[in-house]
C-alpha cells in the first residue's frame, strides 16, 4: 500500500502537466476581451503564457527527483535554439526596441512550450490532448455557425469569426486543428473518441468554409493532396482502420457538410465588416480569386517587403518593426488616411524582413526538420497516423502562411509548436535524453515570467489606449489627453498614444507640449504619416511654418494620396501670401478627395484673396453643399459674392442674402457678426444707391 501512494504521488505531476495543456488547448481559442483595442491577441498570449509559467513552476519543482524525463535530443532542438538565438540578438538593430522585445517575447513562450511539452507529456496522452482540440474546435464553429445565420454573439471585425476576432484568423485555426480531428477519428479506440473526431470535423470544415477565406481553403487543400499521397505508399488502406459503424459516422459527417456548406451567409450585424459581396455565394468565392483586387493588396505588399529585405538583406530592420520600416516603400499602394498595414500577409517575407535571410534560413532548417521527423512517423507503422494528423496540420500552416500571418496569432502559435513537440513525444522510445539541472528550469520559469509581465503590461496599457479612441471619437479630447498619459506611464507600446496625446495637448492650447508628443512618437515610428501630420499642424500653430511644411511634404512623401497634407501644405503657403500656390495646392486636395470640405472651403478663401468672385462663389457653395450646417461658410460665401457687387446686381443680393443668412444661424455676437452688420450695412446702401 504505501509503494502505491507513492507511485501514485509520483505519477501526479505529469497528470497535473497534462492538466495545464489540456486547460491551454481548450481556453485560447475561446478567450476574448471586449474592452482592448487587441481584444483576442493579447488576451490569448496572455492564457499561454499565464499555464506556461505555471507549468514550467511544477517542472522546476520536481527536476532533482526523476518525476519528469529528460530533454529528448532530437532534430529540431538545434534549429529552434539557434532561431530564437538569432531573432533575439535582432533586437541590437532594431529602430523600435519595445515592438522588438513583444515579437521576441511571443517566440520565445512558444519555444519553451515545445520543451516544456517534450518534458511533460506521455505518448499515451497525446490523444487526450488532442480531444480537447476537437472539443474546442467542435464549440467554436457552433458559435461561427450562429454567426452565419444571423446570430451576433461575440465582438468582431469580421464575421463569421466566433471567439477569433476576424473571419481569417477562424480560418487560420481551423486549417490546423481539422487535420487533428481526422487523427483522433482515425486512432480511435472507443465509438465516444470517434464520434468526437467526426463531429469536430464535420462543423470546423462547415466554419471553414463559411469563413470564405480562399487562402486557408488552398492551404488545407494541399496539405490533404500531401498527405493522402503518403497515406497511399505507407498505409494503402485506410478503410481498413474504420469499422463499419464508423464508416457510417463518416458518412452522415459528409452529407452534413454537402448539406449545410453550400449556403449563402445572412449576417444581420453592423458592429462588423461583413463578407464582400463577391463572396458571399460558395461559387462566387471560388472563382473570385482571378478578380482584380481580389488579393486586397497582397501583392503590392509582397513587391515592396521584397523591396525592403533587398535593403537589408542579412540581418533585416529587426523583429516586430515591419510597419515601422514600410512606409517608404509603399509609394501609395496601401496607406490610407488613418490606417497602414501592420504586416504583409506572409510570413516567409515577414521573418526574412525583420530577421534578414538569416534569419529566414534558420526558420526553413526549423520547418525542414519537422518535415522530416513527421515523414519519419509517418513510415513507422505504430505512429503512421497520428504522423499524417501532425503533418498535415503543419503543412496546412505552412500553406496558409504564404497569405497570412499564423505566426503572430496566439492559437495558432501555440498549435504549431504543439504539433512539433508531439512529433517529439511520439519519437521518444528513440531519442535519447539529456539532464538538464534545476537552475535551467528556474531561469526558464524566469524567462516565462518576463514574458508573462510584458504582456500584462501591454494588456494595461491597451485598455487606456482603447479609452482614449473612444475619447476622441466622442470628441473629448481632454479624456484623450488623460488616458493616452496613462497608457504612455505604463510603456509606449503603440505610438498612437503619442498622436493622441499630441491631438489632447493640442486641443487644450499646449502647443510646445503637443510638439514634444509628436516628436517623441516618431522615435518609435518615423515613418508614420498621422504623427508627421499632426506635428506639422502644431509646428505651424506655434509659429514654425518653416517645419510645420517640412513636416508635411514628409508626411506627402510617403503618403502622396493624403489630400490633408496638400491642404495644410496650401494654409502654410496662403498665411505666406503666396495665393496661387495655395490654390494650385488646394485643388491638387480636392482632386484627390472630391467631397473634401475643407480643401473646397480653403479653395473659396484662397481665390477670395485673389479678387475671382465667380470661382470662389462655385467653391464655397460646393462646400456648402457638402456640409450645409456650416454656418461659418455663409459668412464666406457673402465675403466671395461681396467682390463683385459692385459691378453685379445679381451677386450684391447673393451677398446680402448669405450675410443674413449668417447671422440667422450665428450663435454669438462676436467680431464676425459685426462685421456682417456692417457689410450688410454698406451693400444695402449700394443696392439703394442703384
């Protein structure tokens, strides 16, 4: 009895590890936070990280007494080590240290995962695990499901997506988890194991294809030709696995999917981007790939990351820092007022433009020794199964990742090197081991902690970031200015807190203190053409127009389709005295935007000044027409329709008329008003005159 207790004691702490990964397969695809501006990644790393630290505890706890195996030596560990090695030593060249330390901090969780798992698990478990996958799996289409026909559950910017936060980034995790499901089916032991594996299938491939997400379609496309071909030399007969009632299981799942998948979606939100159009038919979606526009920009993207690893070829601009570095690049392509892309939609340009062909060569040794141990699995007859599972999930990421960026997603991250360590465990009868002593495992759980703290701390400063968007949108720019603070005291993680907190010290008449904002968070993006912008504007309302206009031809130059910076670049050039460039800019603004306000208002001044009554009257009365509860451009109109009263009856009426109209609407009585009593004054005097 006592050699029991103590058998039983010592076998409880890979039962509590395996508890851990079983909790992390299941909560990372289902957590989400509402109130962040990165309301699914960060809290997903987060859950990672938080049962990393955990697990590494209990592994570091209970090194010195034989209760946990070794470190298996197998082929991956090398590339992975060096990999990690070399994309944390990019930090040293990286422009924006602090985007650096999360992109090397998101690697190195993943990492220790793998060999925390390789530690941890039994060959016996994997099953378990993966259960768990297809439970997750199973629940989270149920609720994209919903989404497709009409329900609206959970927040998104893109449906249907579930608890992903975006279509794509659904169709990321399924490509990888649906492979799994076929592999618990397929090793079954018991009709429940089956049945689970079927029905996960079943309702992620349905997700799947209600995502319309053509890239993640291809990936696992091929990914099943693949692995069908290897099934086909080293396992002829699959049916010879299935009994017969599972071959009806089977059945009933494919004319489930033949039923439900074919359908077009009724999305009844508006708190999300809906399908476009020519999705939203099965057909339309497949044959839309040949479309222009159909890639969204990729291809621009990729033409100009190639641009920028051509620049930087060995040892790139540093990890995390792609959407710093690319603006100069895009010509135009793909900024646009307000937003820029933050990654270029593949993840082999990505990791050779931040980390160089280095970096890039030692992330395809990682992926080529993978490949390997899987084909190795695949010809041994006890894990030839699970071999296919595994590899076909990994191809499947590897696929999907030519058009997206599964490396950056937590529940994709963490499937990946999940996968990788499975392989290991299912080689483990033929790997070696090596000890490592308690220290590694304590400074491993070190390392977990620092990864962990930096993520709760990009969490804390999120949620103020958040805050401060919403301030601004309502138009409070003092709450603005307080939470954007807030955030920039915890850490400057986004130098959209700098651009907000400029806009609050602005508002408030602090010019000097916008001006310092500004220049701060071009530190961390210099290439940014909001900062630039808004620094131009607070430069020239201090006086400076000399770098007010340096700011903004910088700001045009990497952004030449920003018709506000034409505009601003036409005030500096007007409050010079230089009208006839003023106007020349004002309509190159216009003609980029036709419904601009402001550069049709800015226009009518700018020809005031110049004596062309006709053209400032078309102008100003386009602006009113875009704009008609701007009273202030009454006042205006009066002002262009005054230059040729005078000589014309028609536009001393005109002017008349827009004076008084002015003053109807104008809530104060201040210099303006005056002065239109007194225009009014003297035009009716004219008109008596005649």
């Amino acid at each position: 009895m006592p050699h029991r207790n103590r058998q039983t004691g010592e076998s409880l702490s890979p039962a509590r590890a395996l508890q851990l990964l079983i909790a992390m397969m299941i909560l990372v695809p289902l957590v989400l936070k509402g109130d962040l501006l990165q309301f699914t990644l960060l809290p997903k790393r987060l859950v990672v990280q938080a049962i990393l630290f955990a697990l590494l505890i209990l592994i570091a706890t209970h090194a010195t007494n034989g209760r946990f195996r070794g470190l298996p030596r197998t082929v991956l560990n090398l590339p992975i080590l060096t990999y990690v090695l070399w994309t944390a030593v990019a930090l040293l060249w990286a422009g924006n240290r602090i985007a650096a330390l999360g992109a090397i901090g998101h690697l190195l969780t993943y990492a220790m995962l793998f060999a925390a798992t390789i530690v941890t698990l039994r060959r016996e478990d994997l099953s378990r695990l993966i259960e768990a996958v297809c439970w997750v799996g199973a629940g989270v289409s149920l609720i994209g499901l919903g989404e497709f026909w009409g329900l609206d559950l959970f927040q998104s910017n893109g449906r249907p997506s579930a608890t992903f936060g975006y279509r794509n980034m659904a169709a990321a995790y399924l490509v990888m988890a649906i492979p799994l499901s076929v592999g618990v089916l397929l090793t079954a032991r018991s009709g429940r194991a089956f049945g689970i594996g079927v029905i996960a299938a079943t309702l992620m491939s349905i997700f799947l294809v209600y995502t319309r997400t053509r890239g993640a379609w291809a990936a696992l496309f091929a990914a099943t030709f693949v692995t069908a071909g290897f099934a086909l030399v080293y396992h002829p007969s699959v049916g010879a696995v299935l009994s017969r009632s599972g071959k009806k299981w089977i059945a009933a799942g494919l004319i489930g999917f033949l039923l439900l998948a074919p359908w077009n979606p009724r999305l009844s939100t508006t708190r999300s981007r809906h399908l476009d159009e020519g999705k939203a038919s099965l057909v339309n979606a497949l044959s839309s790939a040949n479309r222009p526009g159909a890639d969204r920009g990729r291809r621009a993207m990729w033409s100009h990351t190639v641009e920028m690893i051509s620049d930087h070829p060995a040892f790139g601009i540093g990890p995390g820092n792609w959407q710093f570095a690319y603006p100069p690049y895009d010509g135009g392509d793909m900024l646009r007022v307000g937003s820029a892309p933050e990654r270029p939609h593949n993840d082999y340009l990505w990791i050779a433009s931040e980390t160089g062909l280095i970096g890039l060569a030692l992330y395809s040794w990682l992926i080529i020794a993978a490949l390997l141990l899987c084909l190795r699995r695949i010809r041994d007859p006890e894990t030839r199964l699970w071999g296919l599972a595994i590899g076909a999930s990994i191809v499947s990421m590897l696929g999907h990742a030519v058009f997206s960026f599964p490396k950056e997603l937590a529940e994709t991250s963490m499937l990946f090197w999940m996968n990788l360590a499975l392989l290991v465990v299912l080689s483990r009868d033929e790997t070696s081991v090596v000890s490592l002593p308690k220290p590694f495992w304590v400074l491993s759980t070190g390392l977990a902690a620092g990864c962990l703290f930096l993520t709760i701390m990009h969490l804390r400063f999120d949620r103020r970031l958040m805050d401060a968007l919403s301030f601004q949108a309502g138009n409070d720019l003092r709450g603005t200015l307080l939470r954007s603070t807030e955030a920039l005291e915890i850490g400057p993680f986004d130098p959209r807190a700098h651009l907000l907190q400029a806009k609050g010290y602005q508002a408030t008449g602090q010019y000097i203190r916008a001006i310092d904002a500004g220049k701060e968070g071009l530190k961390y993006h210099p290439h940014s053409p909001e900062l630039l912008g808004d620094l131009g504007t607070n430069l020239a309302l201090s006086g400076d127009l000399d770098g007010a206009e340096k700011a903004y031809r910088r700001a045009l130059s990497l952004a030449p389709y920003h018709y506000q910076m034409l505009n601003n670049l036409g005030g500096i050039a007007q409050q010079r005295g230089h009208l006839n460039e003023a106007i020349g800019l004002y309509r190159q603004a216009i003609s980029r935007k036709p419904d601009y306000v402001d550069g049709w208002s800015n226009l009518g001044l700018a020809l005031i000044g110049t004596n062309a009554a006709a053209e400032a009257v078309d102008a100003i009365q386009k602006a009113i027409s875009l704009a008609p509860g701007e009273v202030s451009f009454y006042y205006d109109l009066g002002e262009a329709h005054s230059l040729g009263a005078a000589d014309n009856p028609r536009h001393l009426q005109q002017a008349l008329n827009a004076y008084r109209t002015f003053l109807r609407r104008w809530p104060i009585d201040d210099d303006a008003a005056r002065h239109a009593r007194d225009r009014i004054a003297a035009l009716s005097r004219l008109q008596a005159e005649r």
